[in-house]
C-alpha cells in the first residue's frame, strides 16, 4: 500500500500552476471545437472531445495529487498538440493547440522543481550508485542523518526519517569534499511515499550574501558531477 502526505507551503504558486492546467485544456477543448465546425466530421469530433475530457479527468488528478504520472500524461499531450499542429490545415486550430502547447510547457517548467516532484532513484538498492549524497540536518538543536537526492533551480530534496512542519528550517552540512560549507534552508513541501521510507521534504536555499550563492553555485557543480561519476561507475561494474 503507497501512502502519501504532502503539504505545500507555496499554495498561491500551486494556483497559478491550476490556472495554467485549465488555460491549456480550455484552448485545446476551443481548437477541437473549431475542427468540428468547420467540417472534420461530427461524430469522430465529438468522440475526440468526449476522449480528451476523459484524459484530462485523470490528468487534473495526476496534477492535483502531484502524481509522477503527470509526466507521462503531459508527453501524451505534447505529441497530440504537435501531431494536431503539423496535421491540420486549419489556422486557428494550429494557433490554438500552439497557445496550449506553450502554457503546457510552463506548467510543466514550474512544476519540474524538487519542491514539487524531486527526483529519487529508489529503485537504486546499492548505496555506491544511488544518485545522492550523504549529509547531516539540524533542526530545532537536533542534528540527524539524511540524503540529498536532488539539487536543482536553488531548492533540493532531502530525505528525512524525522517528521517536521512545513515552514521550519533546515541548516544542512555536507561531509567530504564540502565539509565546512553548511546551506540555511526553509521547507517548502513535504511528501511521504510509504510505510517504511523516509519522508521527501523540499527545500528552498536561502542566501544571505553573495558569497553564499557562490559557494552554492560551486556546490550544484559538484553535486553533479559526483552524480555522472556514479553513473560512470555503474556502467562500469556492468561490464565487467
């Protein structure tokens, strides 16, 4: 059984982004109509509207759940807006399923950050691969051991066994190479995926100068490049 408990502190991004869902869904439900009324036949039309209100039933679920289907949802949406722009000899119908591929494609830019859907390769059971890093969290006069699985656009993932509010603060102390760096960081969402694994909480970096974000910028270079070499180890071990 999956269980999920996310809570989002950054409620009025959440409903720009539900503008953005019904801003594409209205121009392509438009663009359908057009095709329709202007001679595509009425019964494939109707049942193209019929299907299309279906999907995007299931896709306003996905979105609104922050399901990682919305994903493969959005790339199904992306290739019938592209098929129906190229295919078509109607102009308003092209410029409508355009202006629904853009707003598409900036739905799924916000929505990309770790606050929102942080990538995590559970399905990686051995340590030396797994796609993270090793770090200490202290909240509240408490440290504790967690994970960094995702870094990207000035917010990260980490992996917590503690429970914690949305809101509280995070300072995050890496170990090795960037041991003295520590990063002040504010939780912004909060995600459990199941019994037994710990929670995903989003994190906003804070700076307070710019020597902070260049010490951050420095660190984002690291993080990924650790991230190819384990790569780069995996396939190695592969193939031997």
């Amino acid at each position: 059984m999956q269980l999920r408990d996310f809570n989002l502190k950054l409620k009025q991004d959440f409903d720009r982004v539900d503008v953005l869902h019904w801003g594409h869904f209205v121009f392509l439900i438009l663009a359908c109509l057009f095709e329709l009324i202007h001679g595509g036949g009425f019964f494939l039309g109707l049942f193209k509207i019929t299907a299309l209100l279906f999907f995007y039933r299931l896709y306003f679920k996905t979105k609104a759940q922050l399901y990682y289907s919305f994903w493969t949802f959005s790339f199904l949406l992306i290739l019938f807006l592209l098929q129906k722009i190229l295919a078509t000899d109607i102009s308003s119908v092209a410029t409508l399923c355009t202006f629904s591929l853009i707003i598409l494609a900036v739905e799924m830019y916000i929505l990309s950050s770790p606050i929102y859907y942080p990538r995590v390769s559970w399905w990686e059971y051995d340590f030396r691969f797994r796609h993270d890093l090793k770090i200490k969290v202290t909240c509240d006069g408490e440290e504790y051991e967690g994970r960094l699985t995702d870094l990207r656009r000035e917010a990260g993932c980490v992996n917590l066994f503690e429970e914690k509010e949305v809101g509280t603060q995070f300072l995050i102390s890496l170990e090795g190479e960037h041991s003295n760096d520590t990063y002040t960081t504010e939780v912004m969402s909060k995600r459990r995926y199941s019994l037994g694994r710990p929670l995903n909480y989003g994190v906003r970096f804070i700076f307070k100068d710019n020597q902070a974000k260049n010490d951050f910028n420095r660190f984002c270079k690291f993080f990924h490049s650790e991230r190819k070499d384990k790569r780069k180890l995996k396939l190695s071990k592969g193939n031997t």
